[in-house]
C-alpha cells in the first residue's frame, strides 16, 4: 500500500522533469537529458525538495546556473 506521500512526491517528481526539460527545451532547444544525466537530475530534484521554493523558481535558477557555467 502506498502513503500519500509516496503519491505526492512521484506527481513533484513528474512536475519537476517537465518544467527541467521545458526550460532546458526553451534556452537551447534541447531536453534536459540531453544536458544532463539521470543521477544528476535525480540529485537536483532531491536538491529542490530542501529548499520549498516553487518547481518553477527552482529549475529557472538552476537551468541557468548550469549554462553560464
């Protein structure tokens, strides 16, 4: 049986992978996998949940972080 959080944190989960990969697909016109490997994407979503600030902020934050890099 899964808990509401189990549930929750996959819907963040998914929300999270369309705006990284919407935002990468806006700035480069490639997806975030093409940036980017799972495991590192994995530790930025891991990352996000630390903080509480809105998905959006977040990946808009570290999408140009990692260009200008």
């Amino acid at each position: 049986m899964k808990t509401l959080y189990q549930e929750q944190s996959k819907v963040a989960h998914a929300a999270f992978l369309d705006a990284l990969s919407g935002e990468f697909i806006a700035r480069t016109g490639y997806g975030a996998y093409v940036h980017l490997n799972p495991f590192d994407i994995h530790q930025l979503f891991k990352d996000y949940l630390k903080h509480g600030v809105p998905i959006r902020e977040y990946v808009k934050q570290s999408v140009r972080a990692y260009l200008s890099a």
